[in-house]
C-alpha cells in the first residue's frame, strides 16, 4: 500500500499562491488516474488539477476559498482503493492543520522552526500570503490591522475572504489614520441595495478583469480608430472549401487566421504598434505574440497567447489558435499560454456586435478589434451598387506612443491586406 502528497502546483515562476476553488472530491471518495481532482485559480487562470494516481482520498487539508502557497500539501491519495479509512474527516482536519502550522515557514515538513520571540509585534509574527498582502495595501489596510482579523483559512490563516469581509465591514465606519482614503478620514458608505435584487460575488477571474481594466483606462489615454473592410472574397472562400478544411483539420475554418494573419503583416509594416511604454522609454518589441480573447461561458474572459506568431503561415496559426482556444474553454491553459502577449484581438462580431471600442490590455500598445460581417449595399469605384459582406474594424491604441496618424496607418494596413487577399495562395 503506497501513498501519495498532492501538492499545490505551481501555474508560473511568478505564482506564489493560488486559491482552491472547488474540490471534485471528498475524504473517502474513490478517484482514476488524471481525473479532476480540484480547480484552482490565480489572478490569470483558472486550472483543473487531474489526480496523479489512482486511488482513494483519505484527506484534504483545504477548503473551497482558501489561498494556499505553491507546492503545499493539499491533500493525500492511497492506492489501495478498498483499504479502511483510518482518519475521519475530521481527524484528517485536525491532523492537516498541525502539518500546516508547523511547516507554514518552513521550507519542507521535515524541518522544525522554533516559536518566534516573544518580543516580536503580533504583526511579524502573523504570516500572510502575498495576495492578502497585496491586497491590504491596495485599500489602505496596514499590517498591525490584519493582526484584529480573524483568519478562517488553515492554521488560522487570513485568506482573501477574511480580508475582503473585513474592508466590508469598515465601509461608512469612521477609521483609524492608518486606514482612510485620500481625500477624507472616513470612507464612502457603499450603497445599500432595495428592491428586487440579486447579489452576485465576482469571482476571482471576474475581480481580476474588473481591477485590469480600470488599471488600463487610468493608464493609457485610449484611442480609437474604425474604418470598414469588404471580406466577400473571404467569404467566399471560405465557403468553398470550410468542409474539406474541417474534414482534415479536425476543427472549423473561422475568419480569425485570415485577421490574424494580416495583423501580423500590418505590425511587421508598422513596428511601432507593437510595442509598450516602460517609464520614459518606448519599447518596441521584435517577437509578434498575437493574443486573442476567449470568452469563457458564465466565466469571464481569457487571452491566450501565439508565441511568435510571425513564423507562422496561415494554416498554422488556425492550428495555434484552435487549440489554445479549447484549452482555455477546457480550463487547461498554462500560466505560458497566457503571458508574453505584444498584440491583441478579440472578435466582438462573434456576438453579433457591430463594433466596440475595446480596453487595451496592459502593458501593449494597442488592440483590434472586428465587428461583425454583414451584407450591405455598397458604392463600388465605379459607381455602380453591389451587395457586398462588410465589416467594420476599430484600432484602440495608446496615444502616449501611437498617434493618430499612426493609428490609422497601420488599419488601413491591416484592412489593406485583407482586401488583396488571396486566401488560395495561402492553403
């Protein structure tokens, strides 16, 4: 009989915590080999954990909402499936929290730390994890005030739900100095909501995109250009020949290689594009890592990235495509999958949107996004009238490095290329 420690991986070099979302399991409960154990999230990614073996579970040191640092034990799995359960969950509860509490600074299980003095502030001795932290500084909670917090996670921990409950609880309170906005010694009471409502916690994916998207707008003065673009010969072809690319594919022909593939030549011809402001310096980026936006259902957003995408031809950039968007649909994405991003689309034509004006995503330059495509009766050259499949496209970029000369350059550039297409050169 053999047992095995699962531990909280790690999703990126950066990653020191990651919260559990959700167990699939329960202490007792048989489990197959890669069968999904739990879902954990950080601030860019929510993963599924498959079970390394075989086995049953015997315990789980967690709960659904606790921040746990990167390769701490989080549960454990015995391969003998019709073994006896020795713990119960509560002496497994029990038996995780003194694990937790004695290894909680230290590197591995196996080595002891000794209490700390006595003379140290309760605020030293405490340990928080970086997000708590983080978010502590973000509303004006300072260290010594986390010690009157109490920490519902294990080992008596503060997790981002004691924290988050905690500022709640401040909201239309007279403060302390060390806690106050900066224009006035209390805070503004949030409103109380009557009527018919529902109230809905976001989600950390949700809270995450709430807090990137205000962070874009007070950082880059945003622009937007729009400008339309005649996909009929796209159409087209695309029509012609989508059975036959999904039958030796395995997946569909959309329009978003052919977009892709004249961005990437539009940000070759314009460099500038594609690059990020760092202090006073513009940086420009000499690898095209074309990201685009994967609406999750019920979820939020995600943007997967295509690491040097301009080495790719047509045909393989739907392939990349293609599957990052399964893996972010399927919740596999890899904290690589989603960083290194110089560019981004998103298609808001997919939700039968016309245009929008999208937020860049921090720190690149600019974004694209396409519209719709649409029959319209269009003034051809000469001028005669013609049924044509239409779309429009709009360049959001930041004017501190782009103006708007250049913005409209480079989508005329994208919209140029689309329109001297020929997609059977391309196959």
């Amino acid at each position: 009989m053999a047992k095995i420690d699962v531990v909280m991986p790690q999703m990126g070099e950066s990653i020191t915590t990651e919260t559990i979302t959700k167990w699939h399991k329960k202490v007792v409960d048989k489990i197959e080999l890669d069968e999904i154990l739990l879902e954990i999230s950080t601030d860019k990614v929510e993963s599924e954990i498959p079970a390394p073996m075989k086995g049953r579970i015997t315990a789980l040191f967690f709960k659904e909402g606790d921040t746990v640092d990167v390769n701490k034990k989080i549960a454990v799995i015995d391969d003998d499936v019709n073994a006896a359960i020795l713990n119960t969950t509560s002496q497994a509860v029990a038996k995780s929290k003194v694990e937790i509490e004695s290894s909680s600074q230290a590197p591995t299980s196996s080595v002891s730390v000794a209490p700390a003095p006595s003379i140290l502030k309760e605020s030293e001795r405490r340990f928080y994890t970086p997000l708590v932290k983080a978010m502590a500084k973000e509303a004006g909670v300072d260290l010594n005030q986390l010690t009157s917090v109490s920490g519902s996670g294990a080992g008596g921990r503060v997790n981002k739900a004691d924290l988050e409950k905690f500022i709640a609880k401040q909201s239309g309170a007279k403060t302390t100095s060390n806690f106050q906005t900066p224009s006035t010694q209390e805070t503004v009471p949030r409103p109380t909501p009557s009527g018919r409502v529902e109230i809905i916690p976001m989600d950390n994916l949700r809270k995450t995109i709430a807090r990137n998207m205000v962070q874009s707008k007070l950082t880059s003065p945003h622009v937007n250009s729009i400008s339309e673009v005649d996909l009929t010969h796209l159409v087209k072809f695309r029509e012609k020949v989508k059975n036959d690319f999904s039958n030796q594919e395995g997946f569909n022909l959309t329009y978003t290689p052919f977009i892709a593939f004249a961005l990437i030549q539009a940000l070759k011809q314009f460099p500038m594009v594609n690059s990020s402001v760092d202090g006073d310096n513009v940086v420009i980026k000499k690898d095209i890592n074309f990201g685009f936006a994967v609406a999750i259902p019920g979820n939020g957003l995600v943007v997967p990235v295509v690491k040097s995408a301009d080495s790719l031809n047509l045909i393989g950039l739907a392939r990349a495509i293609d599957s990052l968007a399964k893996k972010a649909r399927n919740k596999k994405l890899t904290m690589d999958d989603l960083t290194g991003g110089t560019f981004t689309y998103t298609n808001v034509g997919s939700f039968g949107t016309l245009f929008a004006t999208p937020i860049i995503l921090q720190p690149q330059a600019a974004i694209y996004a396409s519209g719709v495509i649409q029959k319209r009766v269009v003034v051809m050259k000469d001028d005669s009238m013609a049924v044509r499949s239409m779309m429009y496209g709009t360049h959001t970029y930041d004017h501190r490095v782009i103006d708007g000369e250049l913005g409209g350059k480079f989508l005329e550039g994208v919209h140029d290329v689309i329109r001297n297409m020929n997609p059977e050169t391309l196959f």
